[in-house]
C-alpha cells in the first residue's frame, strides 16, 4: 500500500496533473462528466495510489553458459594422492574433454554477449542465426537439469531453415522449469514479433521469467497471454513491461481474472507506455469499480488507440466511464508530461519535454455487454469526440431509443466512421431508432460503415434507409442481412434508391430461397455497388496527391 506523497519522495501517479476546464454543455447530463472529471484529473492523494513500475522488478541473476559448463574432476576412486596432483596439471588429459565442449561453445558464448541489456541503445546487430536454436534450447535443458518442452523444441527445429517470427505455444502447460530454458533462447534475437502463451496455465514467477528475456531484446510486436491464473503481481510484471518497452504494440489479456490492485498497476502503465496501441480485456468480468480504475490510463495514454471489452459485465453503472475514455475536447487534447519525462524519436533521444498530442482511442469494442440505457453516456460522449473511428457495439441490448440517442449524436460527430450495432433489437415495437438513423444518414457526411445485421428490421425499416441513400455521399457498406422480415417492398426501395448513390459499394441483404424476383432485384443491387466500387478505384487512381498537386499549380 503506498503512503501518502511527500516533498523528497513522489511516485509517478502522486504527482499532480492539471485539471482542464470542465465541459460546457446545455445537456442535462453535463453534471455526471464534471463530476468523472474530477476524479479523472484530481491530485491523487489516494492512499490506494500505485507506485512506480520500476524495472528492476523484472530482473533476475542470469549466468554465463560457459561459467555453468565449467567443471573440474578432482580424483577417481582408481586414482591416489599424487594422481590427484597430476589431474589438476593444466595439461591433464582429464580435462581435455571439457576444454573442448569450452571451444565448442565459443559460438553460443559470442552470441550470448551481442545482448545488449540497454534498451535506450538502438540494436543494429542481424536477428540470430535460427539454425542453431534447437541446439541451444537442448543445452539450456540440459543445464538446467530440466526436459525439454516437446512443442517448442519442433518448433525450433521447423524454424531452422526460416526466420522465427512467431512462436505460439498455445494451450502448452509451461511451469517455471519450462521457463527458464525458454527465457534463454527468448534472449536471443532471432526476429521473433509474435509471441502466443495463451491458456498456458502460468503463475506470476513463470510470467516474470520471461517477461526478463522479452525485455532484453526488446524487439516483440505481439503478446498474447489469455486465460493464464496471473495474481497482482504476475499483472505487475505485465505492467512493467508494458511501460518499459519501447516495441510492444498489441497486448492480449482476455480471460484472465484482475482485481482492483492488478487494474491499479494496469492503467499505469498504459498511462505511460509509449508504444502500446491495442490491448484486449475480452471475458475479464469487468464490473463498474474496475471500469473506473482502466478509465483512469486510458483516457491519459499518449499510445493506446484500440481497446476491447467484449463480454464482460459492463452496465448501466459502469457506462459513465466508458464514456470518460472518449471525451477529448480541446483543452485536453494536450496535456503535460511530468517534468521528468520525455518524449522519445526513433534513435530514443531526447527531443521534446513539452506536451504530449494525445491521439485517444480510436477504435472501442464492447460486443456482448448488456448496456441498454447505458448508451445514453456513450452517445453523450460522442457529441465532442474527435478520436474515435470504430465504435462496436454488438448484441449489447439496445433498442430503439437508445439507438435514437446514438443518431443523434451522429449529427454532431465529424470523426466516426464505422459503427457497428449488429444483433441489437433495434426494430421491436418501435421505428424510432430507424427513423434517426435515417436523419443522421441524410445529414452525416463522414460514417463510412453501418452494420445493423440481425436487428429485427422489416420493410418499412428498409424503405426508411432507401430513402436517405441518393442524399448521403460517404457511407460504403450497408450491412441489412439476417433480417428475414425484409420481403419484396424493403428490396425494391434499396434497389431503386441505389442507382441514384454513387458511394456505396457493398448492401448485404438476405433474400429467400427461390424467389426469382428478389434474387433479380439482388442482382441489380450488386451491379451499382460493383459501378460505384470501379468509379471509386479509378478516381482514387486518378486523383493521387501528386496530381492534385500538379492540378493545383
């Protein structure tokens, strides 16, 4: 538990970030975003505050191959006093055989010290020799006493001949023993971008062990660790590497189970990581307390831009904070670094200790969390929001007049350009949604991409969006399939409306079996979006910037 900050030792979270101005809005939700706010951007005298991430609790004493190798036979049962002497003699044939496996590994001791534990220095060296690997693996086993573990061997051997960039070990139960030779050959840099330990059964103390090594190199892309049994502390060295590395982008932790300290060290570290883009919390029965805690790094990350949350157990209560994720007006569009940071260029100099442009989330997936009314803090959200570009919403329970709210923020929204609100039953009792959408459509000049399969549309619905396509000039895939209850008047509207649309490219729509007249109207359907898709081709060809340049001369 961390203590309460003083004037010789301040941990990073205890700093006081400035607090922006609050949002100014005529709507009579304004109240619930001054007061998530304040919390956001509060002094964090919290005696719940998490510490800094230091590296060091990543490290751990490793040893030089030839030092563990080397060995000295001091007698034989056959041998006497003076024998002994002679043995020991630097030129004794006893110790031949040992002098030679030193010079056979010479190789491996030369690659071994190209390992550059500074991750401020960039690494110029060619990725490893893949080649060797199985050999190194075996005699790391072999060191360590310990089996080798059967897949990850083959899948060195296989990589022999090719550049290891994945290694997916999936559903392989991998203890500490098994780590420790696999955090050796991770040491290595072989270009590896790709690492999958999903469902591998492992404990803080495994995780550590490798999360040592992948720091080393630093060069991982990719790390999938779903539905391990990871502790405070196996999310502690989770988060540690995630602010530490300087490549990781995509960061899987789906199904994995974290409390309230494990969420502390969490958003930390996305606060300060400055290479993460994409991290899944997917099945992680995130209740509302825990959604606070994320919201917190997530709405402060100067690198995250993609963020899922599908199916967890995300309500009315914990909406509020989804929504605090979006809000980037313009006072906090930029925001200060703590003194003691920096922003990094591509060779990790020191370049700028001014403010951070924060990008905000870019893409948000809450597929399968029952949001119903909690929409309404969503669509609020979006009035302002000029970050987000996907927004999916998949089987969340909304229905007509929570999709109303959401059009109606489309109105407004200039930067939103897929949503997806597939598997909602939007079209029950009431065509309120459908209406808004419709206006939303006929208005809205950026959304780029509508997905309402599966939403209990019918006829009239379609006629409602037929009649808004020859006035849009952006939307290109209209996604209406799965809904049964669109007959013959719902088809005839879209395929005669579409002839007068020259953007969209793709109308997914269910026709059934053997009818003639609704597969012909079908078929005229994709004939516009296959027109529209080939104008679109060759202006794109034709109006390249260089041209627009020359145009513009």
């Amino acid at each position: 538990m961390a203590s309460r900050s003083t004037s010789n030792n301040k941990g990073i979270l205890k700093k006081t970030i400035k607090k922006p101005p609050s949002i100014t809005s005529t709507s009579s939700t304004s109240s619930w975003f001054t007061r998530i706010q304040s919390k956001l951007y509060s002094s964090t005298d919290d005696p719940y505050a998490v510490p800094a991430l230091p590296r060091q609790e990543l490290k751990r004493v490793t040893f030089s191959v030839r030092k563990m190798t080397t060995e000295y036979i001091l007698y034989n049962n056959n041998n006497g006093p003076d024998d002994i002497l002679a043995d020991m003699s630097p030129n004794s044939s006893s110790l031949q055989p040992f002098e030679e496996e030193e010079e056979q590994n010479d190789n491996f001791d030369e690659n071994e010290n190209r390992i550059n534990d500074n991750n401020n220095q960039k690494q110029e060296d060619k990725p490893f020799s893949c080649r060797e690997l199985p050999k190194y693996y075996e005699r790391a086993c072999r060191l360590r006493e310990e089996q080798p573990l059967d897949s990850f061997m083959e899948l060195l051997r296989s990589s022999c001949f090719s550049s290891l960039t994945t290694i997916n070990l999936e559903n392989q139960m991998i203890d500490s023993r098994y780590a420790g030779p696999i955090a050796d050959i991770l040491m290595l840099d072989c270009g590896l971008c790709s690492l999958d330990l999903s469902n591998c059964g492992m404990n803080d103390e495994t995780i550590r062990i490798l999360l040592h090594s992948l720091l080393i190199t630093d060069r991982l892309l990719e790390l999938k660790l779903a539905g391990n049994p990871f502790k405070a502390d196996g999310f502690k060295y989770i988060s540690i590497y995630i602010s530490q590395s300087r490549a990781i982008k995509t960061v899987d932790l789906s199904r994995t189970v974290p409390d309230k300290r494990a969420l502390r060290y969490l958003s930390h570290a996305v606060h300060i990581a400055p290479s993460i883009q994409t991290l899944y919390l997917d099945h992680c029965s995130l209740k509302a307390p825990l959604i606070e805690i994320l919201a917190a790094g997530v709405r402060q990350s100067i690198s995250l831009n993609t963020l899922s949350l599908r199916h967890n157990r995300i309500s009315q209560n914990a909406a509020p904070w989804i929504g605090a994720m979006l809000i980037n007006d313009e006072p906090i569009e930029m925001y200060w670094q703590q003194p003691s940071s920096t922003s990094l260029d591509s060779d990790n100099n020191n370049i700028n200790k001014g403010p951070y442009p924060r990008r905000g989330i870019q893409r948000l997936d809450l597929t399968g969390n029952y949001l119903q009314q909690a929409v309404a803090s969503i669509a609020q959200a979006l009035y302002n929001n000029r970050s987000l570009t996907q927004l999916i919403l998949t089987d969340c329970q909304i229905y007509a007049n929570e999709c109303a709210k959401l059009a109606e923020a489309l109105l407004s929204n200039h930067h939103l350009q897929v949503l997806d609100l597939s598997d909602n039953p939007i079209g029950i009792k009431s065509d309120e949604g459908i209406q808004s959408i419709k206006t939303a459509l006929s208005r809205n000049h950026f959304l780029r991409e509508l997905n309402l399969a599966g939403t209990e549309l019918d006829s009239s619905s379609a006629i409602a969006l037929a009649e808004c396509l020859p006035e849009n000039s952006t939307l290109a895939r209209l996604d209406l399939s799965r809904n049964p209850q669109i007959t013959m008047a719902g088809v005839l509207a879209l395929a005669i409306s579409i002839k007068m649309n020259h953007t969209l490219t793709f109308l997914d729509i269910n026709i059934p079996p053997n009818d003639v007249e609704m597969a012909k109207l079908q078929n005229d359907i994709v004939a516009v979006c296959t027109r529209n898709m080939q104008r679109s081709y060759e202006d794109n060809l034709y109006y390249t910037p260089q041209k627009l340049q020359e145009v513009a001369r």
